[in-house]
C-alpha cells in the first residue's frame, strides 16, 4: 500500500497556483478576476483543478494545460447547457425554419464569446437554475460558513470486481479541536422529503433484508458506508494530506483577491500551527421543513437515526445552519463532552 492513494489526493501544484496568480495580479480585465470577486460562485480544489459551484452546478472546471509551460496556464471548461443566454425566457422560444435553414443567429442563444462584467453574471444566472432545492441548500450553508474547505466531495477507486466505487459527501468543514488541533468533519446533507430517510434500505441481491429495523433506511446503511471508508486506516493519512493542501491552495487563493477571505482555522492549518485530523462519523444535515414537521416526523426520524449511530442536525431553513458550531454543538449533546 502506498502511503498516498491516487484516488484521494487534492491540491494545485506551485506552477498552477503561479498561473492563476498571474491572471489575478494583469492589469487588464478577466474572467479568472471576475470569479475571485463573485459572491455567487464557490470554488473546490480537486486534484490538479478547481470546480466551480453555483447552487450546488459544478457551472465550470478550471483546469490547466499539458506539459512544459503551457502546465500552469489556466484553462476553463464548461457544459454547453450553462451557455444558453438566461434572457431567452422574455422572448419568442420558437425559430422560424423555412425548409432549409433555421432564422436565428447562434451569438443571440449562446455565449460564445467572453464579455467582461457581463458572460459571468450570465452563466450563474443560467446553471442556477438547474439547481434543486437539495442542492441549492448545500449552497446555502457552505456559503455562510467560511470553515467549509471542500463541496461534493467524490473518492473514487476500482474495486476487486473492476466497478468504481465513489463515497460522494456533500460538504467538509473545519472544526476546532483540542488545543493545538482542527478536525476535518464530513457532511451528508438532505432535505426532509428526501426518500432516501424514508425508504428501507434494498439488500443486496441476494441478500435478506436488514433484521433491524434500525438499520433498515437507506440513509443510515449510506452513512455507515461513508463513515466506515473515513474511519480506515489506510485512508486517514492520505485524508490528512490532501486536505493540508487544499487548506493551503486555499490560502494561496485568498493571497489573490481581496473579496475571498479565509477564515483563520484554515490558515492555522494551512500554515501548519495546528495538527489536522479527520473526525471518524459523518454528521446528516437536514433541512426544508416546517415548525409541525419539527416536532412530529423530523423528531421521531432523528431519535430513530440515533438510535442507529448516525448524527444529525436538522434546521427548517438551510439558511439557518452555522455549520461548525452546530457540529460543535450536537458533538456535546451527543456525548455529554468533545468527543
């Protein structure tokens, strides 16, 4: 086993982050300085490029070129659908077709071309709106905590039987934890209509169905899951060190524009003041109910999910969370102390 798994490493290389620095500090106008400066857009550091997030749409990928210095150029790819001009809806959706050609003009639909203050505003305007409300909550949350340092989180390996397998967690925030030490602190999160708290979990094929009921929802056997690939050895330390570099890529970012600010648990980690490590459970965010739901079905879900293991927080509004408090808060309820 190597001491590193390929699968789970994050980061930008020096040449990458010197790429974008370059970008940041032109004097003239661009889009890598228009998307520091957005309030809309969140920014995930991936393994050698970053996405780019709004309400959850992954809108564009930022990555870099191949080889010799064109390594450390930045290059931004994006779906074709985000490029769809968000003002089509004020106007006639139907082009005219008269047996040959269709009566439009392709730079009236589509970007295809990038225009300073105005293409950005416009792609977020159009993925926006691909946005559910499960997701938009993730966005929401993140938003308003500066400790989150990482959004739809995939690890993906290949198995014994050749299958890819892809732990997918929705948010990691930052924790303070003993003195002189952070916790990396894996989210879950769900709106309260989502089937998957409701649903008994499907056996394998095969297999008999769970023969407890307290294990019976899929959104606990998708828990235990998530929390038994953190909790193995083999990965916590290749956990550790990728998120010590994203920590760091992420301070490196905020060096480049004043409007990304970087809460100080980051840069204390980043900067090597205080030893990072992973919290072993999973906490379930949920959220999108009412006061009645609150008292009633959201309560007996949540005295059910505990019953079983899992950790929840469970807000009405997503808007509402503050995420690493919460955590800090439910981790006492849960066990009396810090656990």
């Amino acid at each position: 086993m190597t001491s590193e798994l390929n699968f789970l490493k994050r980061g930008l290389s020096g040449p990458q982050i010197a790429g974008l620095k370059g970008l940041a500090e032109s004097s003239a106008d661009n889009w890598w300085k228009e998307v520091l400066e957005s309030k809309d857009l969140l920014l995930a550091v991936r393994n050698g490029y970053l996405n780019a997030y709004v309400k959850g749409q992954s809108v564009f990928k930022i990555a870099f070129g191949k080889g010799g210095s064109d390594s450390s150029q930045p290059r931004l790819a994006i779906h074709y659908k985000y490029l769809v001009k968000p003002d089509l809806e004020k106007k006639d959706p139907y082009v005219s077709f008269d047996g040959k050609a269709f009566d439009l003009d392709p730079k009236t639909i589509v970007n295809t071309e990038y225009a300073s203050k105005l293409t950005l505003p416009q792609l977020i305007k159009t993925a926006a709106r691909f946005a559910g409300a499960e997701k938009s909550g993730v966005h929401k949350i993140a938003k308003k905590e500066p400790k989150v340092v990482d959004l739809e989180i995939a690890f993906t390996k290949a198995g014994e039987n050749g299958d890819l397998s892809a732990p997918r967690m929705d948010i990691a925030v930052l924790v303070p934890g003993k003195p002189g030490e952070a916790e990396l602190v894996f989210c879950e999160a769900k709106c309260a209509d989502n089937r998957e708290l409701w649903d008994r979990e499907k056996p394998p094929k095969g297999a008999k169905a769970p023969a407890s009921p307290l294990h019976a929802t899929a959104v606990i056997g998708q828990i235990k899951k998530y929390e038994q690939f953190i909790q193995a050895e083999e990965n916590q330390r290749s956990l550790v060190d990728a998120y010590l570099r994203v920590c760091k890529n992420v301070l490196e970012i905020s060096g480049q524009s004043p409007a990304r600010r970087v809460d100080d648990l980051v840069r204390q980690v980043a900067e090597g003041n205080l030893e990072l490590s992973i919290h072993p459970n999973v906490y379930l965010l949920i959220y999108d109910f009412g006061e009645d739901e609150k008292k009633g079905r959201i309560k007996n879900k949540r005295l059910e999910l505990k019953k079983a293991g899992v950790r929840t927080i469970a807000k009405g509004d997503p808007g509402a969370f503050e995420l690493a408090n919460d955590i800090l808060r439910a981790r006492a309820e849960w066990t009396g102390s810090s656990d």
